[in-house]
C-alpha cells in the first residue's frame, strides 16, 4: 500500500515521512481503513494559474489519482513573467492565513479550470481528504525564460557576432537590446525581417549564409545603418514618415520614387529628414515559473494529523507573452515619443 517511487531524488519526501508516522501508530496503518496521501508532485507537474484582483491560485489536478494541489497567494502583479533584459526573476511569498496550499483527495476526476477558477467551487466531487497549510515557511516562485526570440529571419547563432557562445553580449547597434531579441539590428527603422534577404550569385542562385549589401561595404544591409553608402543614414531617408495616413510612420521602405526602388537603397536620392524615433521591438517570450515551498506543515483537515516538509515541489507554471524590450537611456521608441507627425 506504499508505493516507493524508483528516483527518490526526484521525488518529495513525503514517503519517507509517511513511513515514520506509520510505524509510530503503526496499528492505524495496517488497518486498511486510511486514505494514503502521495502528494505525487515534481517539477514537472503542469501547473495552472487562476487570477482574480490580487489573488492568484496555482493549481494542479492529477487526472490519474485525482490528487489536487493548489496554492492560492496574494500577490497582484505575479503574471509568471517579467520584462526587462534579465534572465530570471525569484519571488518570494510567506505562508500564512492568506497565502495557502492545500492538498486535497477528490472523489473523482474534474476539470481543474472549472474546480479552481469559480467564485463558488462546485460541490462535486467530494473532497476525501484534506490537508492545508499552517503558517510558517515560505514559497518559492523562479522564474526564467524559457525561451526567446526576434524571428528576424536571422538563425540566433548567427547574432552570436563574436562567436563566444554568449547572445546577451552582442549589440550591434548599441541600442541596449542583443542582437538575438533585437527585431532591428542597426536600428534604422527597416525591420531586419526585410533586410535580411540572403545574397544570390549571377545566376539567380541564393548564397546560403550571406546577406544582400546593397552598398558593398562589407556589411550586410541589416546591420549597415545607411544601406546604399550615401551618406544618409537610412532612418533619415523616410521622407515621407508622416505624410501618408495609410501607411505607418517610421518605416523608410513606402518611401519609394518612379524607379520603384526606396530611397534607402538608391544612392542618387539623397534627401534627408532627421528622425529620432525608432520603432518598438515585439518579440514573444517564453516563460517557467519553478514552484518549491520550504519548511511549511499541512494539518489534515480531519484528524490532527501533520505533515512537515522541508522541500515540497509543486511543479512548473509555463506561460508566453509579447514583449516590448527596453532601449538604453537616449533611445526614444515611438512608444515613448507619443504622436511622432505632430
Ligand atoms: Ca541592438
Ligand atoms: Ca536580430
Ligand atoms: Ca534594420
Ligand atoms: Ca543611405
């Protein structure tokens, strides 16, 4: 009636303990008549999250066992997510009357969303066992990025300009964004997405892992901040930024003459705006919130007994969201800058 896990170091502590306390009022553990709690959680236990004002609830119900772990905190801006250019965030919340874990063995299986997310929980199905948490210990929420990046069309690898493994240091337009997240990576208001059309030879055939240079200078056209060599920096050659309501500001490729080629790439056009607004940088971010509670202590709700843990895993809450990164100090994005045409 143990079940004894094959990687106890995967695993919480709890059969450990249950066997302590069964051999301490061992006649109650032979009887056949208790309910054996697993708490059968780990880091990978797929968490969900409920929202309402302040209060969050991360919960998880076990389809198999129908063992139902939640953790209900007060805590008004957690989101699983954070912005800015560091890679992880910890959070830490006290246990207490307010922020509570309970665990709970149901009688049949239900919908998590639909148990844990309405204002009245629904009666069915019955609540077995009980236990809650008593105040003391705390939790622990780390959150890291899981993963992220611009899609600009160029491999991360690729951004990694210095090749030392490391993406976070690489910037090639000094903009305070890596190259790997920077949606504009010369920052001349041509998203890299259009800029990084790859080079073909006389043929027509496509060069693999090399970038059109309009100009020949050596450098491809999305990180060449003046693309055809005149001069004028491309951003500067959108002069028509603010003059056509049907297309957006900050975007010198609709600034196109009879050839039909955009000022940024034809040498002859040489006129000139000054435009100190660069577009907002977007990009999707994955995200894990790790959750593992120390030192806390479930009172079973029908008998006095007490489970204390010194490390308890609930699992993993994964979440994705869109992202505008932050300039450096200096760089005005058209967010900050309000209605550029004014
Ligand atoms: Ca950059
Ligand atoms: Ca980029
Ligand atoms: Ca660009
Ligand atoms: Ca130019």
């Amino acid at each position: 009636m143990f079940i004894i896990k094959s990687n106890p170091l995967l695993r919480n502590n709890y059969h450990f303990l249950f066997l302590v306390l069964c051999l301490l009022t061992a006649s109650s553990c032979d009887d056949g008549n208790i309910i054996v709690t697993t708490f059968d959680f780990d880091q990978d236990t797929p968490l969900s999250l409920c929202q309402q004002d302040d209060t969050n609830v991360l919960y998880y119900i076990n389809p198999q066992t129908n063992e139902a772990i939640s953790f209900q905190f007060s805590q008004g801006d957690f989101s699983g997510t954070f912005i800015g250019l560091d890679t992880s965030l910890t959070l830490t919340v006290d246990i207490n009357s307010s922020n509570v874990i309970t665990y709970r063995k149901l009688s049949d299986q239900t919908n998590g969303n639909e148990y844990y997310c309405q204002q009245v929980p629904p009666s069915s199905p019955q609540v077995l066992e009980e236990f809650v948490s008593t105040t003391g210990g705390t939790a622990t929420l780390f959150i890291s990025i899981e993963s992220q990046d611009d899609n600009d069309g160029v491999p991360a690898e690729l951004e990694d300009i210095n090749g030392d493994g490391n993406l976070l240091n690489d910037d090639s337009d000094g903009d305070g964004i890596p190259d790997f997240i920077d949606t504009d990576d010369d920052n001349d208001n041509v998203l890299t997405i259009s800029e990084e059309l790859e080079a073909v030879d006389d043929n027509g055939n496509v060069i693999s892992g090399q970038y059109v240079d309009t100009d020949l200078d050596g450098i491809p056209n999305y990180l060449d901040a003046d693309d055809d060599g005149d001069n004028i920096l491309t951003n500067n050659e959108d002069l028509n930024y603010c003059e056509d309501p049907e297309n957006p500001a900050l975007n010198p490729t609709n600034d196109v003459n009879v050839d039909g080629i955009p000022n940024y790439l034809n040498n002859t056009e040489t006129g000139s705006v000054t435009i100190n607004v660069v577009k907002r940088n977007t990009i999707t971010r994955a995200f894990i919130t790790q959750v593992v509670f120390n030192d806390i202590t479930f009172n079973n709700q029908s008998n006095a007994e007490s489970l204390t843990f010194s490390v308890f895993t609930m699992g993993r809450y994964d979440t994705t969201q869109s992202q505008n990164l932050p300039f450096a100090e200096g760089i005005i994005s058209e967010d900050e800058a309000g209605n550029i045409c004014q």
